[in-house]
C-alpha cells in the first residue's frame, strides 16, 4: 500500500502558492479597469477616456494636440480667406484677367476715329536741266500732314472681334474663379486632414495610456510570479506598437500643417472638432445640376464662344470695307503747299491666298473648343456620380463601425475581466482585444473623414466648396 500522504501535502502547497499568486494578482489588476456594465464601478486612474497625461507629452505634441472650442465652419472660412488672400497663385491670375480686359477695351476702341500727325523737317534741293542761274535751288523745308480715319461699315468684323475679346474676358474671370475654388478646396482638405490626425493621435494616446498600466500591473505580477513574464514582454511590445503608432500619427500632423501652412500662414489657429462640419451628404440630382454652373464649365463655355466669334471675325475680314477718310498735307519753307482730301475708302479683297486655310483654322478650333467644353460637363458629372458612391460608402462604414465599435468595447472588457479571474483568458486575448478596439476607433475616424473629403469633392465640382460652410 503506497502511502498518500506526500501527495496531498505537496497539493495544499501548490494550491497555496496559486492562491498567493492569485491575490497578487488581483491587488495589481485592481487599477487596470474593464467597464463592461452600468453598475461596475468609475474608471481608475488606467481608464483608456483620457489622453496621455501633460507629462508624459512634450510640448510641441500638446500643442499639436490641442483642439479648441471653436466653431470648425467659421475656422474654415477663415483659413480659406485667408489662403485666397495670400496665393501668389491667384495674384498672377488676376493680373491676367486685368490683361484680358485691357484686350477687351482695346477692341471696342477700333470704332472709334484714329488720328494721326505727322512732322518732318529736311534740307531739300532742286537741279532742273541746263546752265542757268534758276536751275539750282536748295534751302530748309517743313511738311505737316494730319489724317483721320473711321470705319463706316466692315461686314461685321469689328462687332465679331470685340465678341471675341469679351468671352476671353470671360472665360479668364471664370478661370480666376476655378484657381480661387482649388485653392479653397486644397485648404478645407488639408484642414480635414488636420483634424483627423489630431483624432487618430488622441486615439493612440489612450491606447499608449492603457498599454502602459498594463505593463506597470504586469511588472508587479511578474516580481511576485516569474512564470508570467512572457506575458509582460508580450505587453511590452504591444506598448512599443502603440507608441509607434502614436508617433507616426504625430508626424503625419505635423506635416499636414506644414503644407496647410503653405496657404494660410505661419499662424494656424487651434484646432476645431472637423469630424462633423461636412457629414450632410448633399442631393445627388441637385449636384449634377450645379455642374453646369462651375467656374471650369463655364470658361469651357465661354471659351468655346470666343473661338465661334474669332472664325466669324475671319470670315468677315475676307468681306468688302468702307472707311471714312480725312487727310490735308502743308510744306513751307523751301516750297509752300497746302493740300487735303476728304471721302471714303472702300477695300475689296479680290485675291487673298491662305484665306480659306485661315478659315478653316478658326473654324475647327471653334469646334474643338465645344468639344473640350463638352467633355468637362461629361467629367465632372461622372466624377460627382463616382464621389456620392465614393461618399455614400464612408457614410455606411462609419454607422457600422459605430455597432462594431459597441461590440468590440464589450468584448474586450469580458475579456479583460476574465483575464483578471486568472486563468479563463490568456494575455494575448487580451491584447488582440484591446488591438482590435483602437483599430476600429482608427477606422471610424478614418470613415467620418473620408466621407468629408469626398463631400467637399462634390461641392468643388459646381458651386463650390465653400457654399456648404455657409
């Protein structure tokens, strides 16, 4: 008969050094909180619902970090006047519109009467045939001569060219109008995109928040019970991952600022909460129609009619013209005579060689302009049908995210509370919970961005960006 008594003895001790391990445990656990229902009891000091603690930040992140209370659509409108005003861009445009309207006045002036004067002084001299005295004669001489001209009648060339001169007038304002509308664009953009790193790093944050009281519980665990120090070089990493994460972030805002200061300034204004300013998704209809009013339709358009009107200003420059002609002729000096003349010219081209070709010219860039034109109202029609599905997807990706978001926050909390319990869920349970929760925060907050970039695409693509922050 083998006695048994070793046996037990050797199990009360194994059974008192897991209950000793047990309340080591838990004593250290007791700050890592799990909220899983309304009755547990208020986050500890390791509760995941605030940011990295000041000291942990340096200051350059702080303030990176720092979201004020400002309302966001006015903080856009402000940056993008401010972008407006400050674009060397948009500057040379405008001075090119200022060129395109000189050009126009220009052209209107051709009705009017043109004047001219002319003066000349000369030493002349007179050798008539033979020997005599009065055959050589030279001596200072004066001539003044002032002319006017008028167009009476020109087939309609002069009509046709100003035509021209006011749709390029046009089409550069409107072109002045499509820079302004890409400046703003590139603005709201990039101060989206402010906005969503400073969420994403606030996210991180926290989960550097919660990997980092995790190690701390584990490194109490791991003195009392060696056994579980795997479990802490597995937190260990996790909390390096999160770091990295949270520095990457971190550097993707810092130089999304950089760019946006490119357009605004030195100076950014803190940040605002951007995760709602453009959530409304506008009629698809309603943004299909505004094609037709954009900056870039409307100078195709106008361009288009200015080449119509330069091939009918060809075509009229082949045609009879009539001008009004006024012109008187006065010398003195070495010979004294006045002379003037006064009626009407009238031009008419018999043979012009190349005037067909000139033609023709024009006419087939009339009709290459129409087509262009065309072609942007056809692109940006498809491009807002591809942007409201581009749109409409990050919209339903974020509300799902929004239930993925629910369950996972549960289950990671089961999770951790079963991890606590010892034994009924390992660490790396744990860890893949925890993971796999920030991931879908990213997510959302990638989702809630997108869906506005692509809605401030749709508005750019008619009446402008800018109109919904109205």
């Amino acid at each position: 008969m083998i006695d048994s008594t070793p046996r037990r003895s050797l199990r009360r001790t194994s059974t008192f050094r897991l209950t000793a391990s047990a309340a080591v445990v838990l004593t250290a656990l007791a700050g890592f909180s799990a909220p899983v229902r309304a009755q547990d009891p208020p986050p500890s000091r390791c509760s995941d619902e605030r940011m990295l603690p000041p000291a942990q930040l340096s200051a350059k992140d702080t303030a990176l970090l720092d979201v004020g209370d400002a309302d966001p659509r006015s903080q856009l409108q402000e940056l993008v006047n401010r972008a407006l005003n400050r674009s060397k861009a948009l500057g040379a445009t405008r001075l090119l519109t200022l060129a395109a309207e000189a050009d126009y006045q220009e052209a209107k002036a051709q009705r009017l009467p043109t004047v001219t004067m002319g003066l000349s002084a000369a030493h002349t001299g007179t050798v008539l045939p033979g020997d005599g005295p009065g055959n050589h004669s030279s001596g200072v001489q004066g001539r003044g001569s002032l002319s006017v001209t008028a167009p009476i009648y020109d087939s309609g060339r002069i009509t046709k060219l100003t035509e021209w001169k006011s749709q390029l007038l046009e089409a550069a304002r409107f072109g002045q109008s499509s820079a302004e509308e890409q400046v703003a664009l590139q603005t709201v953009s990039l101060a989206l995109d402010r906005g969503r790193y400073q969420l994403q790093a606030q996210v991180y944050s926290q989960y550097v928040r919660k990997m980092a009281c995790l190690v701390e519980a584990l490194d109490i665990i791991t003195k009392a019970d060696r056994g579980r120090a795997s479990e802490l070089v597995q937190a260990q990493k996790s909390l390096q991952q999160a770091d990295l994460s949270y520095e990457q972030t971190t550097s993707a805002l810092r130089q999304t600022e950089v760019r946006l200061k490119r357009f605004v300034g030195d100076e950014l204004p803190r940040g605002a909460a951007m995760s709602a300013v453009l959530a409304r998704l506008p009629d698809l209809n309603e943004m299909l129609a505004d094609v037709m009013v954009s900056p870039d339709v409307a100078a195709a358009s106008a361009q288009a009619q200015a080449q119509r009107s330069y091939a009918e200003s060809v075509r009229a420059g082949q045609q009879p013209s009539v001008s009004l002609l006024v012109s008187g002729n006065t010398t003195v000096g070495q010979a004294r005579q006045t002379d003037w003349i006064g009626g009407v010219t009238v031009n008419i081209p018999i043979v012009q060689p190349g005037a067909d070709s000139a033609l023709t010219s024009a006419r087939r860039r009339a009709q290459a302009a129409s087509l262009q034109r065309d072609e942007t109202i056809e692109a940006k029609r498809y491009r807002v049908q591809e942007m409201y599905e581009a749109a409409s997807s990050s919209l339903d990706r974020s509300r799902r995210l929004v239930d993925i978001l629910r369950n996972s926050e549960r289950v990671r909390g089961f999770t951790l509370q079963q991890w606590q319990q010892l034994g009924k869920r390992s660490l790396f349970d744990v860890m893949a919970a925890e993971g796999d929760y920030y991931s879908m925060r990213v997510a959302h907050v990638n989702a809630l961005y997108d869906a506005q970039q692509v809605v401030a695409i749709i508005w750019s693509q008619g009446r402008g960006v800018v109109t919904p922050l109205r």
